[in-house]
C-alpha cells in the first residue's frame, strides 16, 4: 500500500513542471487585467498573473505623455492594458494603456459625428495655417478660414474653442474641424421659418441678394423679391442697406437659409413700387407671410 506521503508529495521540481504546463501564452492585440507593482523611470511593471510582469513604457501609461506615471497607474490597483508585445524569452509582454484610450477616444469622436454634437478644443499652438490642440484626447486642427478670429492666433492659445468636426480619418490621424460652423449651427437654431429678421445687405450677385443676419448669411434670391419680374437688383438694393426678410427656408445640413420679401407684399411689385413702405410695415405683415408660407 502506497505511503500517505508518496500521495501527497509535490517536490519543486513538480511545482516548476506544473508551471510549464499552465497556458500563460499571451498574445499581441490581447486585452488583460492586471494590477501595478512598481514604477521606475522608465515606466511600471504589473502583474497579469504570468510567468513574468508584464511592462508599461513611460510612452504607453497615458493617453496625455505629460502624465504623472504614479498618478495614472497607482501601485497595488487592477487596470486594463493592451498587449502590444510577443512575449520575450522569459515570457514578458509589453503593455498600454495609452492605446486603449486612443481607440476609445476615436470612438467617441465617431459617437459626436453621428449625433453632430459640437465639442470643445483646447488650443495648444498655432501655425501658419490655422490652430492645434486638443479635443476628447486627440490633436486636432482647426484651419484660419474657420475661425472667428483669422489674424492675431496667437491670442487663442490656452482658449477652449467651441467646433464641429469637417474631416474625421482615424486610419491617417486627422481631426479636423471649424469653429465657425459650429457658430453658425448654435445662431441657425435660434431661427425658425416664418420669423421677421432685419439683416444688412452683404452682396449683390445677379441671381440674388446675399443678406448678413447678425454673422449669419441667407440668399433672398431674386424670385423670392418679389412677385413681380425684378430687371436691375443693383437699383432696389445698395452694399450695406438695411432690410427686413422673412425666413422661408432653413438646411442646416448644408447650412443655408432662404430668405423672402416677397411674402410681405400685398400685391405682386409692391416692393417695387414703394420699398419703404413694404419695409416699415413688415412686422404687421409677418402674421400674413406665416399664412402663405403654410399654404405652400
């Protein structure tokens, strides 16, 4: 009869086999948990209950590489990491934090474009081109062209720029984006169709008059001036004049607005006839141009 001790006797040697035998295989692209174990200049080491510790280079602990390393990953707390590594001959695997947080910030990104949702970026510096910063992790770029103020940049830097996004390319790492634009939603939602606004006019094109709405532009177009056949725009309207016009249209996906005086008349080339006229008693007209606009 076997002695109780050959039943239970487990020498080290066993012990080392055991481990051997025990699947600690890693795998590059893997995510796993692990808890902090040590910190040194160079980054930390953790335990993902392997063989060996895994690593965290400095670069790899935080999306933002300015980051306290003891702030980020605290000793003796679980994280999650990705596997960025093969394993090397002692069974070691690289890990990041900082790649993890990099996917989720693009899906967040990806989240704000579908439900175009204007976002926050912080403006780090600026180029000849435009300004750079920061927005939900990620380094975007906003052009001159798309910012409220084009000449003095440098007066944006440290600033918290409202945007929406014109260009999103995770795979070449581009965000790009138009403070502007993001102006122009926030100011075209205040507006509904049917309202009365006084605008300036901006431009003058043969087709139709360009009027400036307090930052915002709508086209009255020359059908919508009036009833009647208008043969010389630059005789009715003057850069600069001030009129009144009735909101017919909006696109926000496009960000235009189709504007009307037409609707104020009382008979087809009234303005034509009597501008000021039409133009004084607009407001008194609104509730009649409300009518034909839902008859349409």
């Amino acid at each position: 009869m076997p002695s109780k001790s050959s039943k239970i006797g487990f020498s080290m040697d066993d012990f080392a086999k055991a481990l051997d035998q025990h699947d600690y295989t890693f795998e590059k692209g893997q995510i796993v948990s692990g808890m902090v174990l040590q910190h040194t200049s160079d980054g930390a080491y953790v335990d993902i209950g392997g063989k060996s510790t895994g690593f965290v280079p400095l670069r790899e602990a935080a999306l933002d590489s300015t980051s306290d390393l003891v702030e980020v990953l605290p000793l003796n707390e679980e994280c999650k990491f990705l596997i960025i590594s093969d394993q090397n001959a002692e069974g070691q695997v690289k890990l990041s934090v900082r790649q993890l947080q990099l996917q989720q910030a693009w899906d967040d990104v990806a989240e704000l474009v579908e439900t175009g949702q204007t976002v926050q970026m912080l403006v780090t510096r600026t180029n000849k081109g435009g300004v750079i910063g920061k927005v939900e992790g990620l380094r975007g770029f906003i052009p001159r062209s798309h910012l409220l103020e084009k000449e003095d940049l440098e007066s944006l830097v440290g600033q918290s720029l409202t945007a929406n996004f014109l260009e999103v390319n995770q795979e070449n790492n581009k965000l790009v984006l138009s403070q502007r634009r993001a102006i122009m939603a926030v100011q075209m939602n205040k507006i509904t169709v049917g309202t009365l606004i006084a605008g300036k006019v901006a431009r003058i094109q043969p087709y139709g008059i360009f009027v400036d709405l307090n930052g915002l532009t709508g086209l009255l177009h020359i059908t919508q001036i009036s009833g009647s056949r208008v043969d010389s725009l630059n005789t009715l309207f003057k850069f600069g004049q001030e009129i009144q016009v009735v909101v017919l249209n909006i696109d926000e996906y496009k960000s235009r607005i189709s504007l009307s005086t037409k609707i104020l008349e009382n008979y087809p080339g009234e303005i034509l006839d009597n501008f000021d006229e039409v133009m004084k008693k607009a407001p008194e007209r609104v509730k009649q141009a409300l009518e034909k606009i839902q008859q349409k």
